[in-house]
C-alpha cells in the first residue's frame, strides 16, 4: 500500500467516528507495510474530554512497540494534526506524520482561518524532528466532514455556513 491508500483508510475510520456522533477523524500507525494501530476520534466536549484520532492512536501505541519501531513507522491522519497531538506524537518518537487535508483545507470549516505556523520548525527548536507531509487526496478528505457530528451535511452547505459566521465576525 502506498500513501493514498493508507489516508484512504484513514477517511474511512473518519467517517466511521462521525457516523458514531463524534468528529471525523482517523488516525493509523504503519510500520514497514503493515497497519499496526488505528484509532478513530472520540472528542465529547460536553464533558470535556479531548479524545483526538492521534492522540487516541499514541495511547495504544505507548509502552507496546518499541522506540525503534517507533521511529520508523508513519503515521497517517485525515487531517493536519493539531499541536497538542503533535506534541503527543512527538512523545512517542514518531517522526514522519502523512496527512489527508491540510490546515489551510479544514480551516474552512472553523470560524478562524489557519494560522501560518512552521510547525516543523517550532518542534525542531525543542530538538524534536519531524517531518510533516501532506496534503494527500485532499479534495476527496474534505468530503469525510459531511458526516461530522453524526448528520450527513454537503460540505458546500457546511463551508456557506462557516462563511457566514467569518463574515458576521468582521
């Protein structure tokens, strides 16, 4: 399998976490062709739990695969992980991150737009190497948030929305 296919499976857990009510992300570790882990988004923000696809993933990888596994695996997202995943992935040693849709992609769908942050750069100041690469199949990865929250919505409908409340906010 190559990338495309492992984001493929990855926009497949996504939708799967949204058919289930929560946001759609997924999230696989994949070491030498082989799918070790995945994990799919279980935020509940009612009740303050953050449950992030990656995050979810560093906790069934921690303390079962070594570091040398580790850091020779990928791990692929749906989307740009944000900086506390980072964070989480970077505890663990991982230092290639392959993602579906891009920062820039998804911030259309948030009320802010994507801050122009060199995040690579940012964690190799802290002595942390990583390498983010991405976006992969992004056009076919913004069409997973149609099932976010558990209600299929187009996402032309879902971007309008999100224009509009940008544009209340000027």
């Amino acid at each position: 399998m190559g990338n495309e296919e492992y984001i493929k499976r990855c926009y497949e857990l996504a939708i799967e976490a949204g058919k289930k009510g929560f946001d759609t992300f997924g999230a696989i570790l994949v070491h030498n062709g082989q799918i070790l882990e995945e994990a799919e988004n279980t935020a509940d923000w009612g009740k303050g739990l953050f449950g992030h696809a990656e995050f979810n993933l560093v906790h069934k990888c921690a303390n079962r695969y070594s570091d040398t596994i580790l850091k020779e695996s990928t791990l692929y997202t749906s989307c740009a992980p944000c900086e506390r995943c980072l964070c989480a992935i970077a505890s663990l040693g991982i230092e290639n991150i392959v993602f579906g849709v891009s920062y820039e992609a998804f911030s259309q769908l948030t009320p802010d737009d994507a801050a122009p942050i060199d995040r690579e750069w940012l964690l190799q100041k802290l002595g942390i190497q990583m390498k983010l690469s991405g976006p992969v199949l992004e056009e076919e990865g913004m069409h997973v948030f149609e099932w976010w929250g558990g209600e299929y919505r187009p996402l032309k409908e879902l971007i309008a929305e999100m224009d509009e409340i940008k544009r209340k906010r000027k």
